[in-house]
C-alpha cells in the first residue's frame, strides 16, 4: 500500500526530492548544540543570509565546514590530548564533538566562513532565479 502525504497530489509533478528532504530535517534529531543564529544581512551583493554558531574553544584547524549533497554541514572536533596535561577542579565547558546540518535549495552559494571570538560565521547568498515564460507548440497528429 503507498502511503499519502501532501506532496501525492497529480497537480504536483517532480516534487518527490522535497519529501525525501523533509524527512531528512525531521530525522535529523539534532541535540541543539552548538547553538545557532540566521540573519538576513544586506550587503552590495542584495540579501545575504548569514549562519552564525557558537563554537567557543574550538579553533580554526578543529572545525570543518562541507556541502554535501544539498546540505551545509559543520563539522568540530577537540582532540582530548590537550586535557590530560591539564587537572579540572570544575569542568563546565564541553570538549565534545558536534555535527550540524542545514539543508539547502538548489542554487544557493557558500560564500565565506569567518571565524572570531567564539563565533564561526557562514555567508550564503541566494540568487534572484531568472523569470521565463516558454510557449509550447501544439502539433496536429
């Protein structure tokens, strides 16, 4: 038996590739960490967005910032080495690896990543897409 979502509509034609995205989001089940700001920020280039995480005691060579297959992933990863050297009394901020994903449309572009006082920031511009109006010829048969 299939199963029927909002997406199995006849009136909407080659949009299976949003269902399996959607899914992807909800699965994801991220942890919330690290958090995360997005803004829109104008700039000479028109709208930008703007991902801003907070990565504090994470440096430039521990963190790792990818697309793949349509998703932004942001990578971190403290080596423990580090702490053996060092004897916490208390130990409140967290060495621990993360992983966050954004999903993107098609068309947008990674356009820097920018890494200052704690706080790793990501630009990303979406182009304008071109409007078009095409006739399609109906032949006789």
């Amino acid at each position: 038996m299939t199963r029927m979502t909002p997406l199995s509509s006849p009136l909407l034609l080659g949009f299976e590739d949003i269902e399996r995205v959607l899914d992807r989001v909800t699965k994801s089940g991220s942890d919330g960490y690290p958090p995360y700001n997005i803004e829109r920020i104008r700039s000479d280039r028109g709208d930008l967005l703007r991902i801003t995480l907070a990565v504090a005691g994470f440096s430039r060579d521990q963190l790792n910032v990818t697309v793949e297959d349509n998703q932004l992933v942001i990578r971190g990863a403290q080596s423990p080495e580090a702490d053996h050297e060092r004897h916490f009394l208390h130990r409140g901020i967290a060495a621990r690896q993360f992983q966050r994903a954004f999903v993107l449309a098609e068309g947008i572009e990674i356009l820097s990543a920018a890494l200052a006082d704690g706080l790793l920031a990501i630009d990303l511009a979406r182009p304008e897409p071109e409007r078009t109006v095409r006739t399609i010829e109906i032949s006789a048969e």
